[in-house]
C-alpha cells in the first residue's frame, strides 16, 4: 500500500477548501457508537469496538452484521458531506491483531496470534506463513468494510520477566520479530488493508497494564536502539501505513512527565524525526495515531479537548477513542484559534489522514464469501499443521 504524492497533493488541496471543524473531525477517530455525536462535521475515521466477537451496534457480530454496520457509517458519512470529500470513504479500523485481542470472531476464521505465529520454525517458514495468514485476514477484513487493522504488534517481549503484552509479540528476540512485522504489513496491506504498527515506543518489556497506569520505559537510549527500535523500524521500512503510540513515559528520550502519546519528543523527534538525547529518530512519514484516549494516562489528567490539541501538537495525526468526540474536535479548533495549536499542524494532520483514506480507496472489495471460505479454511488447518 502506496500513499502517493498525487494522494497527498489532492487530500492537501481538499484540506485547504475545509473549515477548521471540518479539519479537526477529520482527525478524530471516535467509536462507531459515537459516530453520530459529530458535533458539526463528520468524522473522518471510526473505529469498530466490542467485546467477545459481537462489535457494538452488530448483534450478534456475524460477518453480515459487521459489513451492514460498516455501510451504514460510510453512509452517515456521506450524508453529512458536500462535494468531493463524498467520494472518499472514511477510515473503518479494528483491533484484530487475532489471538487474545480480536473483534471479528462470530463467523471469521479463527487465525492464531503473533505469539502462536512466532512459534513457526525456521524463521523464513514462519515469515511466509504470517504473510498469507495477514493476507487472508486483510481480505476478510476489507470484505465487511474495515480498511484499516490496529495490528501487528511490534513490541518486543523480555527475555526475563513478565509483560502486559505476552502472546500478543512475535517474542524476544528483536531481530525475529521485526521479519515477522514486516511480512504481517506486507500481508495485510496486500489486501487492501492499512496495517498500524503498535505501540511506539515499545511497551513489551512493561508489567503495567497501559490501560489502568503510566507506566515508565526504562530502556536507556542504547538499549532501546537495539531492542524496541528494531522491530519498529523494519515495520516503517516494509511500508506500515500507520505507528500507533502507547501511553508511557520515556525518560531517556526527554518524555519523564506527560504519556508518550501526547509528547512532542517522543512523537515529533523519535518517530518522525531524527532522534533526540541518543536514542535514533524513525523518520516516519506516514499516519501517526494515539492509543485510546479513554485510558487511564491519559483519561484522569485531561479533558477530551486538551488530549486531542496536545495529542496533535505533539505530531498525532489521529486523535483515537477521546471519552466525548464533539468535545475533542471542539478543543481542537478552540486550541487553533488561541494559538496553542498551529493551524498547519492541523492542516498536516488532516492531510496525513485524508491521504490514506484515498490511497486505501484503490483496493477492491472482495465479496463477502471469502470470509471464513474454504480457502481460509485449507490455510488454517495449514497453518496448524505448522505448530501454531
């Protein structure tokens, strides 16, 4: 998957005909529960959440429901637009990461997770294997109306000690787990899919639950070079359309008082830029997206407004899941007005998000028999066979 500079150039003369609110909702990924809360403009991303398989607002989360839900946003997306932003469907994410976190279950087929994935031997096999099984899951993916996967998880795991993250990796070795990255972006993204690498700057080697906590990296520069790093940017060089950040602190690279996500150190200097204080800069020059805003870090010590402004001013070009939307895309357009944020910062941001939304555009969508089909089937009675 491609941005081009054509795409970027028709969503930058796209940008420039929007109003303020437009561009900030543009930039703010609510739920698909609170999809319809716009506050004046339409969202330019939802992002499909539930539990147990079943994705809110789904019923019984079958693959006809989802895909029947996914219309229906795109719909509501187009009924409140004019002009040739109609055009552009919006992005419809989902954590599948498959394993112990995945929303389409009822109906899907039931591929293994990183960790089960990883224990494919040798390396090669196993990279191979991870391609075609994100290939077959990017199609079922697209095939229900979701055009971007919170997946694969980048992080690396420790070699003593525990992890909030566990089978959720590739594993421990950083190496390893940067080939298997990368062929799950090749494989998704082959199939229409935008991947996003996750969660920068590494939290594999965390004990907290970045959901309830925050959490410190302890890494010095060094070893995060040489650990969290690798797999990140191996991640970025297979072409991963999209970095999501964790809510942590990072006090080797200057981030020691606010979450990774909101942090113009962490965001703006080590993912997107050069590096700071030794730790190496990623150069990333596609989507950047906060975690979920809804969590702890960030949830108890911000208003839905000043996270989505902060978030932005920090090099975020996708505000993820603020508690209240409206009040999100509010703050940052109140923040533009005061100067707190600049107006091209957001003009960027929206640029960066409507760019991938016309790049994504370009893939077909395959008809809703591939979902859970024979051939997916053969793959993961294959894939078994493997000792995943």
């Amino acid at each position: 998957m491609r941005v081009t500079a054509d795409d970027r150039a028709r969503a930058a003369a796209l940008v420039g005909s929007m109003t303020p609110l437009q561009r900030a909702a543009t930039v703010v990924m609510p739920t698909n529960g609170q999809a319809g809360k716009t506050g004046g403009a339409p969202y330019g991303a939802v992002i499909l959440m539930g539990t147990d398989g079943v994705v809110d607002g789904t019923g019984s989360g079958t693959p006809q429901r989802v895909k029947a839900a996914a219309d229906d946003l795109q719909q509501q997306y187009r009924s409140g637009t004019t002009g040739p932003l109609r055009d552009i469907p919006m992005l419809v994410g989902v954590d599948q990461e498959y394993g112990q976190v995945a929303r389409l279950v009822n109906g899907f087929t039931k591929f293994p997770g990183a960790g089960a994935l990883a224990g494919i031997s040798p390396t090669a096999k196993a990279a191979s294997t991870v391609t075609k099984v994100a290939a077959a899951a990017g199609a079922e993916m697209r095939a229900v109306g979701v055009n971007l996967d919170f997946a694969p998880d980048a992080d690396v795991l420790p070699v003593d000690g525990s992890s909030a993250i566990g089978d959720r990796s590739y594993g421990t070795d950083p190496q390893r787990t940067g080939v298997l990255v990368s062929a799950a972006v090749r494989g998704y993204q082959s199939a229409g899919v935008a991947a996003t690498l996750k969660h920068f700057p590494g939290i594999g080697r965390i004990a907290t639950d970045t959901h309830k906590a925050l959490p410190d990296l302890s890494a010095s520069c060094a070893e995060w070079n040489e650990t969290e790093a690798v797999p990140m940017r191996a991640g970025i060089d297979a072409g991963a359309a999209a970095v999501m950040t964790g809510h942590v602190l990072m006090p080797a690279a200057g981030a020691d008082t606010v979450p990774a996500s909101i942090s113009p150190a962490i965001v703006g200097e080590l993912l997107r830029g050069k590096g700071t204080a030794g730790c190496d800069g990623l150069g990333f020059g596609g989507v950047t997206v906060s975690d979920s805003m809804q969590m702890a870090p960030i949830a108890n010590s911000f208003s839905s407004g000043e996270a989505a402004w902060r978030a932005l001013a920090a090099g975020q070009d996708l505000v993820l899941m603020p508690i209240d939307p409206a009040a999100a895309v509010r703050g940052i357009v109140a923040a533009v007005q005061s100067g707190e944020l600049p107006s091209q910062r957001l003009s960027d941001a929206a640029t960066a998000v409507l760019a991938l939304r016309i790049a994504v555009a370009r893939y077909p969508t395959p008809p809703l028999s591939v979902v859970n089909s024979p051939e997916h089937q053969q793959l993961l009675a294959e894939v078994r066979r493997l000792g995943a």
